[in-house]
C-alpha cells in the first residue's frame, strides 16, 4: 500500500469490543494466541479501551458485546451500561444474548430498558443457530419492539467448530422482510461474501455493513468496495476497527490506504473519505 495517506480527522468507530479476560471463555482466548499472538485478540477493559480511542482520535464509538454459550463466552450486558453511562452522547452500546439459551428475549428485553442499549449483537455461526429458527425470532421481535437495531456476524469464522451453513449473508434476508422497519447491520461486510452482502443491500433499504477486519485484506477490501460501487449502496458502508484486534487509527489508515492501490479501476478517495467521515450514528440508530 502507498504511504500517501490523507491524515486521519476525528472519525466514528462502529465496531469496537470491551471485555475482561474471564469474559471471554477458552476457545476465543486460545485462537487469539494461536491466530494473533494475544489471547483473546488484545486487552479490552474499559481503561485500555479508553486509552487507545483518545490515542486514535476516534471521537465516537460503538461498544459491542458478544455472548456465546457453547464456547463459553459471555460479555454481560450491564458492563457495557456501565461504559455506555461514563460516555453518554460518545458512545452507543450493542449488547447481546444468546438465541439457543432459555429467556434470551426477555433477558434483551430486561437489559434494553436497564441499561439504554442501542442494538443486539447475534452470530448464527458462532452461536449456533439457524438465522429463520423461533428462538431467532424471539429476538428479533424484542428488538423491533424496542426499536434497536439488529447487528449480526454473518461472515467467516476462525473458531473450529463453528457453524459457516449459518453464515452466508443471504440467509437475512428473509429477516430484512420480515422487519422492514428494523435496522441490520453486517459486521465485516459479510466477509468473504461481499457479493452476497452487496446483493443483500440493494434488495433491503434496512440492511447496513461495516467494514471492520477487511482493511489488511487489500484484496477483499478493493473488491467488496468495488460491488459496493457498482451496486450504489457505499452510503450504507460505515467503518469499524474490531478492536482490539486492530488499532483504529492503524485500521482507519489501511483503509484509506485501499485508494491508493494501482487498479484499472480505482477506488475513488472521496468514496472511502465518505465512509470513514461521514458516518454519524443516526444512520442506524433511531432517535
């Protein structure tokens, strides 16, 4: 990648995680090490989180949880409430439940009202679950009931015995009808189904993605944003670090770095500028 890069101008981070060791359970805290060289992908609590967002300039930041039953992970909802209060009109917060647990619903539904959560993180092929399944379902009516927005990993995964029958993009869209009235967004742009991601958008007005993990995959990234070009939907791409796996401001710079690659089709600077810039959280978020 060049090493022209415009220089960063405080952004929103749509993507970032807060989390204390115990919280993560084995299997993340292992792969991190085995992926990464850090367990569970980096330090996460809320002193370190708070550290590297002021070193990256990030002026606000989506705090999501993540639970995750059969892999023993669990994030609970009022540890996000507790950050989300210290950096009220900063911060949204994206909590989680687990659909295959008994009471999910009314546990999104107990944690909405108590601790002002924005959206619901949910992940078919880390979880286990089948996108159409009641339990699924459940969920899904809590959240438009409540009106938060649904966030999903509907991607790859790095886990050995995670579901990837569960996470091809397509499977939402059954759920963007159904909801039409709720907001959804794709963590990871639906990576390495962009395609089937972009395809998702253009049929759904509903459906949104993030970026986040994609900036040190050049290849992907150049051809994500390409379909996103051509299917129109960029104005529906909003941009994500994943810390702590990758440092916002080293991820905002990769990103911007990807209109600098040498293409006979180029990826237009204002186009990835628009995204890292100009991506307020009313976009998804309601009022």
């Amino acid at each position: 990648m060049s090493e022209q890069v415009v220089p960063l101008r405080p952004f929103v981070d749509w993507h970032t995680h807060i989390f204390k060791p115990e919280h993560c359970g084995p299997v993340w805290t292992d792969r991190g090490t085995e992926l990464v060289g850090r367990p569970a992908f980096g330090e996460a609590d809320l002193a370190e989180h708070s550290r590297v967002m002021a070193e990256a300039g990030v002026e606000r930041f989506a705090l999501i949880g993540l639970q995750i039953a059969r892999m023993g992970m669990f994030v609970p909802n009022d540890y996000l409430g507790e950050y989300l209060q210290a950096n009220k009109g900063r911060a949204i917060a994206v909590g989680s439940v687990d659909p295959t647990q008994p009471g999910a619903a009314a546990a999104l539904r107990q944690a909405i009202r108590e601790f002002g959560l924005h959206g619901v993180k949910l992940s078919p092929p880390y979880q286990g679950f089948h996108p159409h399944c009641d339990e699924a379902y459940e969920v899904y009516r809590v959240a438009a009931e409540e009106g938060i927005f649904l966030m999903f990993h509907q991607a790859s995964v790095f886990a050995p015995d995670g579901f990837l029958e569960f996470a091809y993009p397509s499977m939402l869209d059954k759920v963007a009808r159904e909801f039409r009235d709720t907001n959804i967004l794709l963590a990871h742009f639906g990576k390495p189904w962009m395609n089937e991601t972009v395809e998702l958008m253009m049929k759904n007005r509903n459906v949104f993605a993030d970026v986040s993990t994609m900036p040190v995959k050049a290849w992907q990234m150049y051809n994500g944003l390409r379909l996103a070009i051509e299917g129109h939907v960029t104005d529906r791409l909003v941009f994500g670090s994943d810390f702590p796996s990758f440092h916002p401001g080293d991820a905002a710079r990769d990103f911007l770095a990807i209109a600098d690659l040498a293409m006979p089709l180029p990826i237009p600077r204002e186009v990835v500028e628009d995204i890292l810039y100009n991506r307020p959280f009313d976009l998804i978020v309601s009022s």
